[in-house]
C-alpha cells in the first residue's frame, strides 16, 4: 500500500508552516513543553479491545510524552466510555473520540499505530486490516487462533510496511536469567528445554442469558460460531477453569496458547530458535502420563510437560565450549511500549517482530494438534501444512462467519 494520495495532518502542517509568512498562534501544547514533544513528532494512537490488557495497554502509552492518544473503540458501552473519559482526563480535554466498530477507528488517516487487546478470534483479522489501514501495531499475546492466521499477518505486515509487535513483556523481562544463561554460553552446546503449560481450551455448552445493555453481541462474536451470550463466554478474566473466553476452543487456545506465548516464547528466545519452527511433534503417553516433544531443524528439542522436569529446565553440555553471544533487547525506552514506539519511529523491527511471535505461538498449536489426535505429527514450516496428513490439515484453520473472512 502506498501513501495516502494527500498529506496527513502533520505533513500538511510542516509544509504550510514553511510557507506561511504572516504570524498565527501556535499553543504550547502543539509546540511542546519541557521534554514534551511538539504534537508534529508524536505517534497519535489509537486502541482496540479495551478490558483487562487492553486499559494496561492503554495506561502504557498514554503515558509516553511522545504519544498523543486519539481514539478507543470496543464492543462494550461501559469499556468504551471509561476508555474515552480516560484519554480526555490525561489531556484535560473532549477529544478523545470512541467508536463501537473498529474499523471506523481504522479509517482514520491522522493514526499512526494501534495497539489491540481483544479476545483471540479477532487478532488476526484486526492486524491484516489495520496493516491495510496504514497502521503499525502492538497486539497482544497470543497473537494468532490458528496456524494458517500467522502468514497471513506477516504477509500484512511485510507487503503494507507496517511495524507490528507481539505483546509478550515476559519473554525478555521474566526469563532473562536463563536467557542469559544460554546466550552467554555457561550451559554449553543446547540440547533441549521444558515448557509446563495449560490446559488445552473446551467446548462451550453455556446457558443462554439476556444480553445486557450497552453490548453489541453480535460484535463481540465477530467471525466466530454464533452462540448464545453468556456472561462466563465473555469474561475476560485470567482463568482457563470455564469461567472466562480464555477457556473456550471458538475464541481461545487455552492456558496452552495464553500462559504458552509468554512460556514457549521465553523458551524458543533461551535456546535461540525464535526464527524457526519444529519439523516433528512427537506424541508420548507414559502410563498416562502424556507430553510432547518439538523438535527443531537444527536438532534442539522443546519438551512440554515432560515428567520430572521443571518449566524452562534446560538441558545443556557442560563442558563443552559454546561462544556467547549478545543478547537482543528492546529499543528505545519504556520496556516493550518503548521498544513499539521506537520502532515505529525508526522503522525497525520490533523485538517480538510479528514473524518472531508467530513462530513461538505456533509451537502452542503444532502441541495442541498432536494432544487432540492423541498422535505424533510432522511440520513443513515452508508449505505450512502437516505433510500428507489430511485429518491434522483439518486443524490448520476454523471456519468463519461472514462478513469476517481471511
């Protein structure tokens, strides 16, 4: 995608301000204060999905100087508006506008960046779009549902420009230890490392309730099956036990793809895989004791929930020789907010560059399927596809609702 045939606002503004002779009034706020950037050379942005990680997320960027946040948008009247009331608060202003359909706030051209926190059934289709939109992204983990959504979204990312960032602050910030310790060499040659992560997401069999005011249902459900609202469907909260959306198989992995995009991502950065993916997942079922192991082109093994073994327990060569190296971090300042807004400026990749998530997200999906047919499974990461096997290609992708396709 090209750049919008006319200017955007602060290009129109830079352009006339070297043009216009005769004196005019500029505020302070527009010019910037202190070490407050002037309104020209701040990333204005927007925010999608606005409960749990998502009012985090939205409390992270409003408060960088160098952001000006403009535009909220949820399925939820009560989200929406305690989202908009907080933007107006930090700039002591009305301006804040708040949309119920997100791509009104992606038809804006004076965004530059969005940051998205919804259910994991919309994450897919919202990044494509906003890359289409024009706009970098910050989306939350996990960033994909499916193994075919994750192409797709680098595919987006590369062919419109677009800085896209996972949003796993546990990757670089909780395991840096044994990160560290891998990439400093003190372990020797890698051989393998555990992940201890779940459980699988359930089908949902939940009651009918009366849908309350101030919520677009039919939003909410977006490209999924259509099902009856249920306050335990929606539920944002934490849990995997059938009490929120993160328990069920229409909009959620489990713990496997939610607790597993921070483990398995901190895992594939320890032992330094982050670029690729496994070619076998080989299915175990020790006296009903059942694990996985992953194992990488390059011989390293992941295993997840290997008996005896501890989360991110590594196994090395003591006493071999492995060179250090340095390890990647984040750019700018501010952790992973920073290493987004720096990159949006800079246009580098970020360090959990969505091709990067992807790949750590799909080894919660290659387990996931080998779990759910009981059996172990080969990978083709280049066709994307479980070689020869037509009942594991069946998992690659779930059917949609219209309008929302891929």
């Amino acid at each position: 995608m090209g750049r919008h045939p006319h200017p955007t606002r602060r290009e129109f503004i830079k352009t006339a301000s070297a043009a216009v002779a005769i004196p005019y009034i500029i505020t302070s706020t527009a010019l910037g204060q202190g070490d407050t950037p002037p309104a020209s050379d701040r990333i204005v942005m927007g925010g999608i999905g606005l409960g749990n990680m998502g009012s985090g997320d939205q409390d992270a960027y409003l408060g960088r100087k160098d952001v000006q946040y403009v535009a909220v948008s949820d399925v939820r009247k009560g989200q929406l508006d305690a989202g908009k009331d907080k933007a107006d608060k930090k700039y002591g202003n009305k301006d804040c506008q708040a949309y119920g359909d997100f791509r009104e706030l992606l038809a804006r051209d004076d965004i530059d960046a969005v940051h998205i926190a919804t259910p994991d059934h919309w994450h897919a289709i919202m990044v494509i779009e906003a890359c289409k939109s024009g706009k970098d992204v910050y989306c939350q983990k996990p960033e994909t549902l499916t193994l075919r959504e994750g192409p797709l979204m680098i595919a987006a990312a590369r062919r419109y420009g677009r800085v896209v960032s996972g949003g796993s602050q546990r990757v670089l910030e909780d395991y840096r230890e044994i990160v560290d310790k891998c990439w400093g060499g003190e372990l020797g040659p890698i051989k393998s490392i555990n992940v201890n992560v779940g459980p699988l997401s359930q089908m949902c069999n939940l009651a009918a309730e009366d849908v309350p005011a101030g919520m677009d249902w039919e939003m909410w459900l977006g490209p999924a099956a259509w099902a009856p609202y249920n306050s335990k469907r929606c539920d944002g909260n934490f849990g995997t036990n059938g009490n929120s959306w993160r328990s069920y198989l229409d909009y959620s992995g489990g713990g496997m793809t939610d607790w597993g995009a921070h483990h398995f991502g901190g895992a594939t950065f320890a032992v330094d895989v982050r670029e690729l993916q496994p070619h076998e997942i080989n299915f175990h079922d020790d006296n009903g004791k059942q694990y996985v192991e992953l194992v990488y082109p390059n011989g390293i093994t992941l295993t997840h929930n290997k008996p005896g073994k501890e989360n991110l327990e590594v196994e090395g060569t003591p006493g071999e020789k492995r060179e250090a190296k340095p390890v990647p971090s984040y750019s700018g300042e501010g952790g992973i907010y920073g290493d987004f807004i720096e990159c949006v400026k800079t246009r580098q990749k970020p360090f959990r560059d969505i091709e990067l998530a992807v790949n750590s997200t799909a080894v919660s999906h290659l387990a996931s399927a080998a779990y759910r047919l009981q059996r172990s499974l080969k990978w083709d990461s280049a066709k994307q596809e479980f070689p020869g096997d037509a009942e594991a290609n069946r998992l690659l992708d779930r059917a949609r609702r219209e309008p929302w396709q891929l």
